[in-house]
C-alpha cells in the first residue's frame, strides 16, 4: 500500500492528485490506487476526541460536556483545562498508530466533534481549536504505517442522535435547525478542502448514529436524513472530487429504509453498526440485502463489545459478506478493546462524584472528594493512558482477525 501514498500537506493548494490517487468504489468493492480491493479491518480511536463516559469507568456522566462539567466541579476549570490537553496529548500517540498497524490492520476510524473545528469551548481551548493539527498528526502516523484513515463526525452541531454518545441536549436538533445545518456544511466544506489532497483518508463519514428510536416523530426525523446528506455532499463536492462519503443508516446505523436516491454521487459507500444479536448472517440479512439493492459498498464502521468467540464468529460472517470493519473501540478503561488503560489509585473516589448526586451546589460540595488526590488521579490517568502502560489485550485482538505476539 505504501506505494499508493503520496504525501501531501493539508490545505495543499500547489499540486493536485488525479482520482486514480485515492481509494475508489468499484460496485460493492473498495479499490485502491494501485488495483488491488481494499477490504477494511481496523479499529477506532474513540474516546480520544471525543469523551465518552464509560471508557473513564462512568456511566450517568456519560457526554463530553457532562464529564467536562463533573471535572470542573471537582477540580476547578483551569486543572480541567490542562487535563484535557495531557489527555489529548498522551491518550492516542505514534506509538498507538504503530501498534495498530503491528497487528495487521489496514484501517482507522477517527470520531471527532465538530467543536474541534470552531472556536467553541471545547476540551479546554475556548478558542482557536486544534482539530487539525490533531488530525494532521493521525495522518502524518497513518502514512508512516500503510494505514487508511476515515474521519467520522461523531459529534455533529445540534446534535444528530439525541443521546449522550453525539453530546446532544436529548434531541437530535440538527434536523430542525436551520443553523446547526449550515454549521454541519460549512465544517465538512472545510475539512474536504483542507484535505482535498490527501490519499491516506479513505473518505468522510458524515454523521454517526442519527436518530435514536427514541422519539415519537421518528419517521418525520428520518425523512430528514437524506436531504440533509445530500446538502453536505453537495457542500463537500464544491472543493474535493476526491474522496469517498460514508452514510450511515438511521437509528444506530441500522436502518437504511429511509435512503432512496444512491445516484447523486459517484462516490458513496454506506455504513452499518451492530453490537449483540447473533452472530450470523441473518442478523445483518435487511443490511445485506440493502447493500445488494443499491451495489455500492457497505462497512461495518462499529462492532464489538462480545466475547471473544461471538466477535470471531461475527468477522467470519462479515468476512464471507464483503462487508469490512474497524472495532469498537481500540483503548478504554479495563478490557473489552485492543489495548486496556488500568484504572490509577484513588479512581474510585473520582467513578463516585461522577455517580453522585450533583444538582445543586450543596450536593457538589457534599460529594466532591479530596481535590488534590483527584487531580493526582487524574494526572496519573494520562500517565496509564500512554501506550507503554497499556495492557494489550491479545486474545480480544486475536478474536477480531488482527495478529499480536
């Protein structure tokens, strides 16, 4: 593969790369520049930019803004500011990259929120935010590695989902909100130009997850879902011809009856979520047959989260079906992933103010544990988040058809 990557700095504006550069769609297949498919087996880098409560070890405090919200009552805000930045620093490094691609994976996933690309408060920067420099570094470790990179907006404004995993206010508002579209448009716009030129990204992953089945308009919010791509592509395609743009399906990425127009773009691939059922075909059959009725190709973009035998079950199934994956998620907390961070001393003190009853100031105050063993533990958190101190999880990476020694 690495004879396919040329490499090109972002926003490059002097040199443009033919077509023939970039991984393109071939009917339900994944072609790479020098002919040969491209069938995805990788990981994600979840958690990284984009918090998530549970890969911390919390379960009620589970967004990015609710984490940032319990770290400040704790803490106090500049402390919480800098723990952002060792975190960003130190939790996903070159060395993870290389691993990864040790273990014979092909692919990457990268969730992001769209916050990293204003000047909105954002994982301690209320300002001047570092979502390309931190992508560029991903880039930079991908081509070093012959690793494909997908960049997936997990986070999207107003919110796409509803839940906490888009850091939403409970509803997914973007499909009502004039702004928060344009807003949606003109970050992907941006983006697209940035890296117009860029071989080692696969393609854009627009939204993750839009519409949770919570809500009772929920076939009024998927009637939605189309046109709103339609217009991001549109947006995209005004700078970058390039790159491939993922779809995923409404309602955890599993349901692609709302789609009806797969002709409005050359360049289109969909993607499919699935955690628990069994581990069969017919698990996946309406994805399947969906992928069939359209000819274009369909990615497993999350899985995981099983046992192991059940995980290697399933990448037999979606191996045997054309259907490729990256799981969920590459490092957390424990296990359950490719890498697992140890939980430092005194991170139960800090699991239990992010359980504990918080809404007025004199319920904070009750709760709140010593502040400088917290920060000491938060501290120490970063430190068991480098590489180096991880503990691999072999037979996990061995279940998902990835190598390790």
């Amino acid at each position: 593969m690495a004879a396919g990557f040329v490499s090109c700095g972002g926003n490059s504006t002097d040199s443009s790369l033919p077509e023939e550069a970039f991984v393109r769609v071939q009917g339900q297949d994944l072609i790479k520049p020098d002919g040969t498919k491209l069938y995805i087996v990788g990981t994600n880098l979840g958690n990284w930019l984009n918090p998530e409560g549970y890969m911390f070890g919390f379960r009620k405090t589970n967004s990015p803004r609710f984490i940032n919200e319990m770290f400040c009552e704790m803490v106090g805000e500049e402390f919480t500011g800098e723990f952002w930045k060792q975190f960003k620093d130190n939790y996903i490094t070159r060395k993870d990259v290389e691993f990864i691609a040790s273990t014979g994976a092909n692919t990457i996933r990268l969730p992001f929120h769209y916050k990293l690309f204003t000047d909105e408060d954002y994982m301690g920067l209320t300002s001047s935010q570092d979502g390309f420099a931190r992508v560029d570094s991903v880039v930079a470790w991908c081509r070093d590695n012959d690793l494909y990179l997908i960049l997936d907006m997990h986070d999207a404004p107003g919110g796409q989902t509803g839940d906490n995993i888009d850091d939403s206010y409970g509803y997914p508002w973007l499909f009502d909100d004039e702004s928060a579209q344009n807003k949606f448009c003109d970050i992907w716009r941006e983006i697209a130009d940035y890296y117009k030129n860029e071989p080692v990204i696969l393609g854009y992953e627009l939204i993750n997850e839009p519409i949770a089945p919570y809500f009772e308009n929920v076939d009024e919010l998927n009637s939605k879902l189309e046109p709103l791509h339609k217009r991001a592509v549109a947006a995209i395609r005004e700078v970058d011809n390039n790159h491939i743009i993922l779809l995923g399906g409404s309602q955890w990425n599993g349901n692609f009856k709302p789609f009806t127009d797969w002709n409005y773009d050359d360049k289109l691939m969909y993607t499919c979520h699935r955690y628990g059922s069994e581990p069969t075909a017919d698990a996946i059959r309406g994805i399947i047959e969906f992928r069939d009725s359209v000819n274009l190709p369909m990615y497993m973009g999350e899985i995981g989260h099983n046992t192991n035998e059940w995980q290697s079950a399933f990448c037999d199934v979606m191996e045997e079906n054309n259907i490729g994956y990256t799981f969920w998620p590459y490092k957390k907390i424990d296990s359950s992933c490719m890498v697992g961070v140890k939980a430092p001393e005194n991170w139960d003190s800090i699991v239990g103010f992010s359980e504990a009853r918080r809404d007025n100031y004199a319920s904070i105050r009750e709760a709140r544990p010593n502040k400088e063993l917290a920060r000491k533990a938060m501290l120490d958190f970063v430190e068991n988040s480098k590489f180096e101190n991880c503990d691999p999880q072999k037979e996990y990476i061995r279940s998902i058809k990835l190598n390790v020694d």
